[in-house]
C-alpha cells in the first residue's frame, strides 16, 4: 500500500524512520533493504541507530544477546539516561568493545544534533 500511494502521488516523503521493539532483530530489517527487489531500487538505508539506556545497558546486554546485537549493528549509538545512571565510562567501554566503528553520542532529555542522525551514509 505504500509504494502504491507513492507511485500515484498520494503521499511524498524524504525519510521513513522505522523504530524497532527493544527486542528486535535488527539483521533481517538491515537485510530486507539489501535483498529486497523493491525496496533496493527505491530506498537508501543511510543507518542503523541504537538507543542505549545507561541505566539498565549492562544488565540488558549481559541477559539478552539481542541487546549486543542492537549494538554491534549500529552505525551511532545514542546513550541516554545518563544523567541518572550516573558515571558511564565502563559502559562506554563495554559499547566500543562491541563496535568499535560506532560513535557514541550522549542525548539528555531527548537533545541531539539531528544532523548527526540524517544523511550520514551510515
């Protein structure tokens, strides 16, 4: 149903934003855009972003291996909650051991630089 409104003018978009459960796979959503006939052709995927809570990371990370996969996809990591989580160097740490390539960028109270989040060839 989307592509076809796109097609007939019906609704125009720039960007599609798709915002995965904490628990998702982020593998087969990466693959669909590469492997998809359709998709492919029409869309660039310009990256992967990763929300880390400061709060509650290494617990998340050490029970649920999805949660090092979430990292280890990313292309940014946006470190949140780090205002109440208190001293986040260890976690840091433990992020860049997991992906080493991916920058990490703390957000308090939802603040970032959109530009480091669009057209960054991800």
């Amino acid at each position: 149903d989307l592509l076809d409104n796109l097609d007939k003018g019906n609704i125009q978009f720039d960007r599609l934003v798709i915002e995965c459960t904490g628990m998702a796979d982020p593998g087969p959503i990466i693959q669909t855009f590469f492997s998809h006939e359709i998709l492919c052709q029409r869309y660039l995927l310009d990256g992967v972003i990763a929300l880390v809570d400061a709060v509650h990371a290494d617990e998340q990370m050490n029970q649920f291996t999805i949660a090092q996969s979430q990292v280890g996809y990313a292309d940014r990591i946006l470190l949140t909650k780090t205002d109440v989580a208190g001293e986040a160097e260890k976690l840091r740490e433990r992020l860049a051991r997991i992906n080493a390539r991916a920058p990490v960028y703390t957000v308090t109270h939802g603040d970032i630089d959109l530009g480091l989040l669009f057209n960054t060839n991800g």
